[in-house]
C-alpha cells in the first residue's frame, strides 16, 4: 500500500464520502492522471508537492483534493464530508504508518465550460513507509 492508496481508502471507506460518490459498484475516487469521464459527484486527488521536513525517515508530502459537485452547497457539503475523513487518516497500514494529514486550504472554484462547482482542499501528510 502506498500513501495514494490510503488516501484512496479513507475516502471510499468514510460512510458519507463513500456512499456520495458511488455508482453503482464503481467509487468516483481517482487520483488526477487516470480521472475519468465521471458525472458529478466525484473526487479527484494528486500530490502537489515534494516532500519536505526534518523527521528521519518520513515524507510530508502536500496532496490536493478536488470535491466535484452539481451546485456550489453540495460541492461544499462533501468538501466537509472529505475535511472530516481525512481528519482520521492515521495509523498503519500495510508497508506504511501515517501519522497525520494536516489540513492546509479550502478553495472555491467554478468551471464555466463543464458548468461544475468544485472545492480544493490541500493537505501535508506526515508517514513513513516500512
């Protein structure tokens, strides 16, 4: 397992997040070079940034969220939803220990073209790998 997919985890296993971005057996979690052509609502996820820090073995990488809804108060509803699940991604994993995800920033932003509201959550997280 590795970071992505934890945060792939947390997310598909939250009981709202999950639940409000599943089609039929298929979670509309993906991580941003394999998004697909998903209908709102869905989730995307990349790493933004390098990791950085003084902790002997560990990555504190930054990862960007994006919550894609239909209006601007779901997109906000399960952008919250996604702030409250990753307060809990911690603890370890297979081949990986978090330590935390520390909440950063929450943007607000609309594409016009695609007419989809979207929020930007961006995250530091603290782990070492096994």
């Amino acid at each position: 397992m590795n970071i992505r997919d934890v945060i792939y985890s947390t997310l598909k296993n939250d009981s709202v997040v999950g639940p409000a971005v599943l089609s039929g057996s298929i979670y509309k979690i993906c991580p941003i070079p394999f998004v697909q052509q998903y209908t709102a609502p869905y989730i995307t996820y990349q790493q933004i940034g390098e990791p950085i820090g003084n902790v002997p073995q560990a990555k504190i990488p930054r990862f960007q969220i994006s919550v894609f809804h239909t209006t601007a108060v779901l997109a906000d509803s399960l952008a919250e939803s996604v702030r409250l699940a990753m307060m809990g991604i911690n603890g370890d994993y297979t081949g990986i220990s978090v330590a935390y995800a520390q909440f950063e920033n929450k943007i607000e932003l609309y594409e016009e073209l695609a007419k989809i509201n979207y929020f930007v959550l961006d995250y530091r997280i603290l782990y070492k790998e096994s």
